[in-house]
C-alpha cells in the first residue's frame, strides 16, 4: 500500500490543530520508519505534531476536516505544508429574529371580538371582564443525551495505535492511547480504547478500573457507557466472576438500548 506521512501540528492550549504536513508517497514500512527517525511526534510546549502514516484520500479528508489550506511547498522532496483554521477562528453566523406580531394589530384584534357581538347585553357589556385563563404548565423538555467526540490530534493517535497494534503490539499501541489520553484527559473515548488495550493485553484487572474510570467520565451518554460496561463484564469474566460479569453484560445491554 503507498502511504502518506500526515503531520497535524496541534496547540496545546485549545487541542485544535494550527498547521500540518504531507510527506510522501511512500511504502507503509518506511512510513513509520520515517516518523520515528525524525521524532515526529515531538512537543514544544505550545504545541504536539501528531504523525500518522494513511492512505492520500485519507490524509485529503483530514485535512478538509480542519479546514487545512495549502501554504508552500518546502524545499525537501514531496513535502506539502498546510495552514489549519481552527473551529473558534469562524464567526458564528448572526441568528434571524423571529417576526413578532405587532401590538397594535393585537389590540385591533382584541377589540373586534369584544363588540362584534351586536346581541349582547347592556349588562354583559358592562360586566368585568373575565380572568384570563391560567396558562398551562409546560413540561421541560427531556435534556438531550450528550455524545463525545474526539479532536483531531487524539483522532489520528488513535487511528495509529490501532495500525500499530496489529504490527508492533499492544504495549507500544497502548502508550500511543496513553499520550491521546494526556491530550485530552476527560475524554471517556480514550478512557474505553486505552482499557480495550488493556484488555486485549491480558491485564483484566487493570482494564477494570479504566472502564470504570470512563463511566464516571461518559455520565448522560448511554451508548458510551454500555461500552465500558461490556469491557468491564469482559474483565469480570476473564477473572472467573461470572455472576458479576453477567450482571455487568445487563447493564451494558440496557444502555446500548437507550
């Protein structure tokens, strides 16, 4: 498969990316070759480059996805440099009030329907008028049930744990998740991927106490949360204690069904 080295450069104080870059064409293998010779993955204090090594369509999607424009060409072979326009950096489009039906017009209004009535009583006609009716209580809408998403920085740390799972391993695939996790550390997505390794690694006991570290964390998102639940009932199970596992797989069905 010809890969493409994708390098988000992103700032540490808002977790969105600022620039990025593209390398390649290039074999997969000298790829990932190329991102730990040159330290791709580096901090500077302000800011992380997040490489991974992806397919051109999938690198063109990402880039569109960060609203990434090209800047320059570098003086190194089959380099592109790109600027990122961040999601706070588009002003919000200004809403359209809503017409409001004059004062005026109510009152005419109001006033029609109280003398239309040419058969109506000098004694109606001079009775109070009535109370208007209480206005009927309105139920609160049901608050809508919160869903997480990932950045693009964690976004593409995932996506290179996973290619590095399958050649490297679950240790270097885990400590990938780990520096996802310090990007965004209350994000319950990584919290489930990083017990998921955990997992798959064989350390049942330690996946139990991240997945139960991402329930505290994915509160009022219910498809997230019966995640974590069905790797805690897998743990549970790894360790023999099925009638909690299995308790653990009711809740995780439950939420999966909301």
């Amino acid at each position: 498969m010809i890969s493409y080295a994708l390098v988000m450069i992103v700032s540490l104080a808002t977790g969105q990316p600022t620039q990025a870059f593209v390398e390649g064409p290039m074999s997969d293998s000298w790829c990932s070759q190329l991102i730990e010779r040159y330290a791709y993955n580096a901090q500077d204090g302000t800011s992380v480059r997040v490489p991974t090594c992806m397919s051109w369509p999938e690198a063109q999607q990402m880039l569109v996805q960060n609203a990434c424009t090209r800047a320059s060409w570098t003086d190194r072979h089959r380099r592109r440099l790109f600027d990122c326009t961040t999601a706070t950096d588009v002003m919000p489009t200004a809403a359209v009030p809503t017409p409001q039906v004059s004062r005026v017009a109510a009152v005419h209004a109001a006033a029609s329907d109280a003398f239309g009535d040419q058969a109506q009583t000098a004694s109606d006609a001079t009775a109070p008028p009535a109370e208007p009716p209480a206005p009927a209580e309105r139920t609160p809408p049901l608050p809508e049930p919160k869903q997480f998403h990932l950045g693009a920085a964690a976004a593409a740390l995932v996506a290179q744990a996973h290619t590095q799972m399958n050649k490297a391993g679950y240790d270097l695939a885990s400590a990938t998740i780990e520096r996802a996790v310090r990007i965004e550390p209350n994000n319950p997505l990584l919290w489930v991927e990083l017990a998921q390794m955990r997992l798959s690694a064989g350390d049942a006991a330690q996946a139990d106490g991240i997945s139960r570290r991402a329930l505290a964390l994915s509160e009022g998102d219910g498809r997230l949360q019966g995640m974590a639940w069905h790797v805690i009932a897998e743990s549970l199970r790894a360790r023999g204690r099925n009638s909690e596992a299995a308790e653990a797989d009711r809740q995780a069905t439950a939420l999966a069904a909301q």
